[in-house]
C-alpha cells in the first residue's frame, strides 16, 4: 500500500519538516516542536495536527510495512523496522507533550 495515500498527513508533515532539520542543526524533537507551534495557529492546522496523531497510531500498529518509507519521507536512516518503531515512539511523545 502506497505511504503518500495511507498517511497523507504524516507524509506532508515528514517530508516538510524532518529532511531540512539536520541543515538547520535541529534535533528530531525540537522539529516536532516547530509543527506544534506552527499548527497551533489555525483552527485548520489544528485539525491537521490531530489527524497525524491519528495516523501515527494507526502506523506504529502497521510498520513492519512502512518502514522504510518512513525513513525515506523523514530522511532518516533505520535498520529495521523496531529502529523505526522507537523512533516514531519518540515523536508520538513529542506530539502527546
């Protein structure tokens, strides 16, 4: 199954803030503070910002699948697929703050 359909909105937000962070020298977590802090200025971008949370769960249940796609649309680089997994449990947790 196709990332960019399943998971539209963790797609745009992985590919819009994550492959810049390491030109910017940012860590992962303060990256997932600036989509907090952006999407908390509209009631639209609020929405958005649930609706990742909402398919964060639905891939942390799925990513044996998704996997690598995950590191592709994050520039990110994971051995497997329980490297991913704790990865993407450390964002679930700077979501949920």
């Amino acid at each position: 199954m196709d990332f960019k359909k399943k998971f539209p909105n963790l797609y745009q937000f992985f590919g819009a803030y994550f492959p810049d962070a390491d030109f910017d020298d940012l860590t992962d977590e303060e990256v997932v503070e600036n989509y907090i802090t952006d999407c908390n200025k509209s009631e639209v971008s609020i929405k958005t910002l649930g609706k990742v949370k909402e398919e964060l769960l639905i891939l942390i249940e799925n990513i044996d699948s998704y996997w690598q796609e995950v590191g592709d649309e994050a520039n990110r680089y994971f051995e497997n697929s329980n490297d991913a997994l704790e990865w993407l449990m450390m964002i679930k947790k700077e979501l949920n703050g």
